[in-house]
C-alpha cells in the first residue's frame, strides 16, 4: 500500500517554498496539452493553477453545466490564459486525440462512467478523489487501471500540504518518534460548500461525507501507518448541517460529523475525528511514537482576507522545532488553491508526463483511502465495528483480503 510514499521526503516544505520563490510564475514552458471533464469549482482551480505552473494548460473542456462553462470562459480571461476548446461532448472530447492528459473533475457518482469512456482513450489520466462512490466500482476501476497504458493520478493533494510533508520527513525519514504508534488526525471547518446540483448534499451522489471529504485524511493516515487498516469502529451523525435543506425533492442526508477509530494490521492506532459545523477550518495531525510526539496543524478561513497558515512541532527532546515551526508555503502558491497542495500535484502531473515517478497517489491507494472510509459509514450504520476483511468478503472484494 505504501509502496512509494518514500517519496514524500525528497524535498522539504521549505525548500519546496524556496524553489518556488525562485521560479518565474506563472511558468511559461507549457508543453502539455490538458482536457478538463468538469469545470466547476476543482475543475476551475486546476486551470488556474496549470496556468500558474506554466508547464501545461487546459486546451479543452467538457462539461454539462452551461453556468460552469461560461464561469470557466471568464477565468480563462481573467487570467490570461488563452481560450480553449469547447467540446459539445464527452465523446467529441475524448475522439479529440491533441491531448497529453485528461482531468476527470465531475461529481464523484460520474467517475465510474466517465472513466469507462476515457480508458478506450489510453492517455494519462488525473480522476479526483474519490475514484468512485462505492467500493465494488472503485475495486473495478484498480483492475482496469492495472492493465491501463496510460498513469493515473488520483487528485489526494493533500499529500502536498506542507506540514504532513514534514510530518513525514519526520517520522519516516528521520524516525524522530521512533516507531510510530498513534496517528490521529482530526478536521474542524465549515458546512459543505455549493455545488452544482447539489451533489455533495446526498450520500448517493458523493458516496457519504467520509468517502467524499474524508478520503484525504484516510489516505495520510494509512500511510502513515504503513500497512493494512483491519478493523474500523465510527460513530457520527448529521447533527446541525442541512437538516432542512431539499434538493429536487430530495432531503439531504449527509453525516456532518463523525468519529473514527481504526485499527492497523502492525498494532499502530489510527483516530480520524471531524466537525462541519464550524466557523474556521482547523486541520491536525498528531503522530505518537516511542521517543515522543509531532504535531502539524493548519489553520485557514474561508473568509477571503486571512492568510492560512501551516505549522509542526516535535515534541523530542532536543529535537530542532520542539516548539512550534512555521512551514506555511510562499502566498503565491498558498493563495492558489488547498494552500498551494493543487500547485504541487500540478508538478506531479508534470513529472509523470515526463516520465519521471512522484508520490501521488495510486488508484489502489485511492481504493484503500475508500476502505476505511466506507467501513467507517458502515459502522456507523450499523453501530458495530467492522472487520476489514470480512466487509470486503460482504461486498464480494474477496481479492483485496489477500
Ligand atoms: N482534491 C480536492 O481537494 C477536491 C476539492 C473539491 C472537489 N474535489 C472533487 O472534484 C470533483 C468535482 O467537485 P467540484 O467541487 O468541482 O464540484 P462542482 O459541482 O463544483 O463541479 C462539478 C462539475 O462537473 C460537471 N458535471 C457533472 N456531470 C458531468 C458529466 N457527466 N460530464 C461533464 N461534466 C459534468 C458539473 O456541471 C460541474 O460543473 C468531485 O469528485 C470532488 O470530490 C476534490
């Protein structure tokens, strides 16, 4: 599973924020050609961030939603960027054979499909997390990928943000904690956002909150932990958010908070803990091992005129940052979407296009991220805790207990 996070150490966040002040942004060595499927809100910031980087540029979109279209025509203006083709559809997008890559960036309950027409295409692909909205898709989706001639990219930027980069320098490449035997992360932030139809307000079209949202905090954790999650116990609910809220008839009935508790095949303990009724957003990660413990947390508003701000500690003694050390990257590429995270997976894309191997994620890690999520909404469901293996047994993904 963690087959290729030794990666996350090459470059520090810093000296990731030093290259950047060095670079001429936005790039303008943009050899590759990009197709977006979706222009909504990821889709829109991965143009702007392709642009800011400079080394690739959307060329071509598809989406269903006039208002995105033209919302994405705008932004092409607004920053400069030369207008691209509109395609009329998915198939005259993907008959289009000018591409170097494609961004899959619609609602998660249209991954699978989409993604069953861009296969026959055979170029490199980038799909947004989650892969799929259910298990037994997302377990389709590894088997084809396996065989695919093209890479695939799963959009979990998170692994770029700067503090769980350090995080895991830290503990992987400098065993600061020895081994390591707690992880528990946990994300404070507002109720979900608009989008277009709603999708993220029902467990069909998003595959439920912790599919959805909480994939990314999923996938740190497993690999952090370095093996095979085993079993998942949750609690959680939806307790303030959307209690009202229809769409088309339909209620919404998404969890807006939850607890986590994941056992690892290596006896590590994993917490996840969220809360989306909050007015700021608050991400950490403590990781506990014999020697001590780190924190990296991650303060931002979704209010426009405040910094976000990205900070570790490492609670060892006479361990360099004992107290807390600020590792926010450089404003140009923080401001540009997930506190610069987009940027980096946009040079990650590059460098796969180049041919040179990155830390992102897999769609089997992907799939693992889905795992423990949809085992965590099961045993809130079910008010029990779920046996990793026997629920993949139960959803007929017997393959994956080997
Ligand atoms: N990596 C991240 O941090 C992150 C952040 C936000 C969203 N996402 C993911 O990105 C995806 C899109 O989310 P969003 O926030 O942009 O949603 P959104 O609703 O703002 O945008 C989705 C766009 O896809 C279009 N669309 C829907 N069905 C389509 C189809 N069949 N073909 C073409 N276009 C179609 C919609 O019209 C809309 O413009 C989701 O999978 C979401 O989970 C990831």
């Amino acid at each position: 599973m963690a087959e290729d996070y030794n990666r996350f150490f090459e470059e520090s966040a810093a000296q990731r924020g030093a290259r950047v002040q060095t670079m001429q942004l936005p790039g303008t060595d943009a050899r590759y050609r990009l197709l977006l499927i979706g222009a909504g809100k990821i889709g829109r910031e991965h143009i702007q961030v392709a642009q800011l980087l400079g080394r690739a540029t959307v060329q071509g979109i598809f989406d269903t939603d006039r208002g995105s279209i033209e919302a994405a025509l705008a932004l092409f203006q607004e920053i400069g960027a030369e207008a691209p083709q509109v395609h009329s559809s998915l198939e005259a997008a993907l008959a289009d054979t000018s591409y170097d890559a494609i961004l899959v960036c619609t609602p998660n309950y249209t991954h699978y499909d989409i993604l069953q027409q861009a296969f026959k295409t055979g170029k490199p692909l980038f799909v947004e997390k989650p892969i799929a909205t259910s298990l037994v898709d997302a377990a389709r989706i590894v088997e084809q990928a396996r065989d695919y001639a093209g890479f695939i990219q799963i959009g979990m930027q998170y692994r770029y943000k700067s503090q769980y980069t350090e995080a895991f320098r830290e503990t992987k490449q400098r065993n600061a904690l020895g081994a390591v035997k707690t992880i528990s992360m946990s994300e404070y932030r507002p109720p979900f956002l608009d989008k277009v139809k709603q999708w993220n307000k029902f467990n069909e079209y998003s595959g439920g909150t912790l599919v959805e949202k909480c994939c990314h905090y999923f996938d740190l954790i497993n690999l952090m932990a370095e093996t095979r999650p085993r079993r998942v116990y949750a609690s959680g609910g939806q307790a303030v958010n959307f209690l009202d809220f229809e769409y088309e008839g339909q209620a919404s009935d998404i969890h807006d908070h939850a607890f986590v508790v994941v056992d690892y095949d290596n006896g590590i303990r994993g917490s996840f803990t969220l809360n989306m009724f909050c007015e700021e957003l608050y991400e950490e990660l403590i990781v506990a091992g014999e020697k001590g413990r780190l924190i990296a947390m991650e303060a931002s508003s979704f209010k426009r005129d405040t910094a976000s701000v990205g900070r570790i500690k490492v609670e060892v003694e006479g361990h360099a940052d004992y107290e807390f050390r600020d590792v926010t990257y450089p404003g140009i590429v923080e401001r540009s979407g997930h506190h610069g995270a987009t940027f980096f997976e946009h040079e990650a894309l590059v460098a796969q296009l180049e041919g040179r191997g990155v830390n992102s994620a897999t769609p089997m890690q992907g799939l693992w991220a889905m795992i423990v999520a949809s085992a965590a909404q099961h045993s809130i469901e079910e008010q029990s805790v779920v046996e990793i293996d026997d629920y993949l047994r139960q959803c007929e993904l017997s393959w994956l207990t080997d």
